[in-house]
C-alpha cells in the first residue's frame, strides 16, 4: 500500500476542507506547484490533486496548474474535480497527468467511462465513491443522490472499471480515522481500493494496509506532520523481462539468450505474486532497427494493474506517445539519450519527467564507469557519472543502472557504481544487474542505497519468489509491500 498526498486547490490555493464544506477551509500554502516538489522530495510515489473549484462549478478551473504539475514533477499524478466530459478526460490524459478520478460523471453516463478505458485502459481510470451517511454524493459533494452505492457498483462492474477512490465525507479532514467499515464493504465487491478520509496517523495506515487497501490518500495529517512520508517510504522490486523476437529471454551479460517464457504471461503471474513494478526492455529493437512493441504495451495494460515500463527502439516523441497511449507508464531510453540528448527535455516537457527513465548501460573502465548503447554492443566514450547528471539536468525522472559487468552473473549488484549515480543526481535509482541471493537486494537498498531493486534470472528462473524476498527484507527492517 503507498501513501498518496493530497493537494486540493481552491482559488489557486492549497488547502483542507473540513467534511467537505467549503467555508470551512484550512489554506497551508498558495503554491500547489511548490507543495508537489516538496512532496516528492520527501519520498511520495504519487500525488493525489482535486480541483476543488472544478468540482464544485462542474468544469475544470485549475487544469493549466494541474498539469504544470504533472509535466515538473517525476513521480505519477492522479486528478479530479470537475472532469464531466470525455474531451477534459483525454486532455488531461495526453497532457501528463497519469490517472483520472471521475465522480459526478458516473451516475448517468457510464459510455464515457468505457470509452475512456477502450483508448487510454483500465489501469488509468479511477471512479470516486464518495459517500455522506451512507449516501452517494457528488457535484463536488454538494449533491445527495437516491442512486444506491450497490447499483452504482454493479453498473461500474460492466464498464470495466478495477479501481475505485472510497471517501466518506463525514470523516474528510476530521483525523478521526477512516471508515474501515464502508470500505471493507467494498472491498468485498472485488474492486481495488483507495481509501481517503481521516486518516490521522501510522495505526491508520497499517489498518487500510491490513485490509487490503491499494493506497490511502492523505493530505491533513501530513501538512500538519502527524505522518511523515520518511517514515513510511517503501522500496520497490521489479522483475525485469528482456524481449527478443516477442519472447522473454535471458542470458549473461546480454549474450547466450535463452527462452524464458511469454511476456504476457509472465506480467501477469509477477502481478499477482506481489511484484511492484515491471520493466520490459526490447534488447533487440534498436539494434535490429525495429519499433518497439505497441502491442505489447497494449496487451499488458488489460491485463495487469501495477505500472510497467517499456523500452528498446524508441527513437521519437512519437513513440513515446504511442507507448504511453498504449498503457505504459513510462518509457526507457538508453540509445536514443545518447544520440539525441534534447530528446530527454522534450519529452520530459511533453508528457512529464514522471514518465521518462533514463536505462543506464555501464561498464567499469579504468577508476569509473563508460556507457554503452545498442543493448550494451557499443561503447561510447561518455563517462557514466557524468552522463547520468547531463540526463538528470534534462529533465529524466528515474535512472535504471545497469551494469554490463555484472548482467546476469549472479555475483551481486555492483554497489559502487550505484552509490557513484546515487551521490550524482537527486533522483529515484533501480538497481539492476548481478542478484544471485536475496542477500543482495537488501545490500542494494543498504549500502547502495538504491531506491528499487529489479531482477530477472531469480525470478524467472524460480530460485527466488517476490513473496520470500519482499518478507525477507520486511524481517530485516525494510519498508516494503506485502
């Protein structure tokens, strides 16, 4: 379960409302952009952000704000408050905001809703159910509806929809707790859920975590430091799936490849173990000059609901945009970095840093480290401590260490050269490269101080299940999820 912080903006203004009503704001800062960097800086994985003055007036008021945000910020953003239509959903979906959250919308129009999915999938559509003594509320909470909450569930069933935000509105903003009885209920309907709405504290995390929760939002009990996004920071495993000729493969230090299964399948079986991220990289497509698999992308994104990554052959602002169109949640570049840096601005620019990983190819040379492109083939000259600060200038979200010295060796991470990027740039780092043991990934995350941690050979091999790795590192003091 992650903590997802909240940013209601009402009169381009932070602020808290108490049980929904209006005139009873709390105002903590008048910069949402400012706000959103501090809270990535402090670890948030995603942010949550309501147009306040859109939900009520029933059209967006502070979408330019919103997505300045989601286009400055490297981690993914989920928005709502006044989104009505489906040309202000797509907007925002092709603009950099990540999620959608639809409330009003939902009671009489759900062929948006499945249109909305047909184009942009599932995994990027959330249906809020926000309730007042056990009433549906909407049109920014301000509307009782007759419509039951159980008919409402039923009908988001047959469009598709997997995953709901749950708030109760007597419990907004109070620090009273979150209504575990309202969404246990819901739970039940076998949706996935993110709870909002009182919660005050780290016993209220680990109720919504003990249930069964997704995520929970949280915006008062954080700009009032009751919980601290620190303390409650989790570390990230992602299996890695190598593709060559549509097939997982895996070999040792990129040659001797073996067949290691479908990709499709494969997704959904890390899925369901626990896995917390996936990454796909085509290790074939840029040297073979061939576009990156969007039916691959396509294909995942029904069938699996955790972010994935996909890179390998993209060369454009036009692939990225069919990649992300297609469900991916950010793209890969490593070759493509190289030859054309400005790429990194544009699209971090274009559809946000949160969605931009640069996936670092290294290999010790003398007392550092060089970078390779073409799937590790060819060496480039360029110093990797000082490429990867270039790239973190650019606007890139997230590095992907790579290391061809220890691919597929099982010899361990190679913790120098994580803790050389680590010290260079202030962003997120995915170890890759080296785990034979689990022993390894709590190094990584230890001594490299690694951010998350990614795997192939253990994982598809089954020497290792997700489920033992991340209990593992639990017993030995590591915030991860379960």
């Amino acid at each position: 379960m992650i903590i997802i912080p909240a940013i209601d903006i009402l009169n381009g203004q932070c602020v808290r409302l108490f049980q929904g009503d209006y005139n009873k704001s709390i105002t903590y800062n008048n910069n949402p952009l400012k706000t959103a960097k501090r809270f990535v800086q402090e670890g948030a994985l995603s942010l949550h952000i309501i147009d306040l003055d859109g939900a009520k007036t029933g059209q967006p008021v502070n979408m330019d704000t919103i997505i300045k945000i989601a286009k400055n910020i490297n981690i993914p953003v989920q928005v709502g408050g006044g989104i009505r239509n489906y040309q202000i959903a797509a907007n925002y979906l092709e603009q950099g905001v990540k999620k959608i959250i639809l409330g009003t919308v939902v009671i009489n129009n759900q062929t948006m809703i499945k249109k909305l999915i047909s184009k942009f999938g599932t995994e990027r559509i959330i249906v809020a159910i926000d309730t007042d003594k056990g009433k549906l509320v909407t049109n920014g909470w301000q509307v009782i509806n007759s419509i039951s909450i159980k008919t409402i569930l039923k009908k988001l069933k047959q469009t598709g929809v997997t995953t709901l935000l749950v708030t109760d509105k007597q419990k907004d903003g109070t620090l009273n707790g979150p209504n575990l009885t309202l969404i246990k209920t819901i739970l039940k309907q076998k949706f996935n859920i993110i709870a909002a709405g009182g919660v005050a504290n780290n016993k209220d995390l680990k109720n919504l975590k003990k249930i069964g929760c997704l995520g929970a939002v949280v915006g008062k009990a954080l700009y009032e430091n009751k919980i601290t996004l620190s303390n409650n920071l989790t570390k990230r495993v992602i299996p890695c799936l190598d593709i060559n000729n549509g097939r997982v493969v895996k070999g040792i230090k990129f040659k001797n490849l073996q067949d290691a299964g479908d990709p499709v399948a494969l997704a959904k079986k890390y899925n369901k173990d626990g896995a917390d991220e996936l990454v796909f990289l085509d290790i074939s497509a840029t040297v073979q000059k061939r576009k990156t698999q969007i039916e691959l992308a396509k294909r995942v994104a029904k069938e699996i609901n955790i972010p994935f990554t996909i890179g390998g052959g993209i060369k454009t602002l036009g692939d990225i945009r069919e990649l992300l169109l297609a469900g991916a949640d950010k793209i890969a570049l490593n070759t493509a970095a190289v030859k054309n840096p400005k790429i990194i601005s544009q699209a971090a620019k274009q559809f946000g840093s949160q969605c931009i990983v640069i996936s670092l190819d290294a290999k010790r040379k003398n007392n550092s480290w060089e970078v390779y492109t073409n799937s590790g083939t060819k060496a480039t000259g360029l110093n990797a401590i000082v490429f990867t600060k270039k790239m973190a200038k650019l606007g890139a979200g997230e590095i992907l260490v790579n290391s061809l010295d220890r691919d597929g060796t099982k010899s361990g991470y190679d913790i120098k050269l994580l803790q050389a990027i680590g010290s260079a740039v202030n962003l997120p780092i995915i170890a890759s490269s080296g785990a034979g043991k689990k022993e390894d990934f709590l190094t990584a995350i230890e001594k490299g101080q690694a951010d998350a941690i990614l795997a192939a050979s253990l994982f598809h091999s089954g020497e290792l299940s997700i489920k033992k790795l991340k209990k593992y590192l639990q017993n030995n003091n590591i915030n991860i999820r379960l």
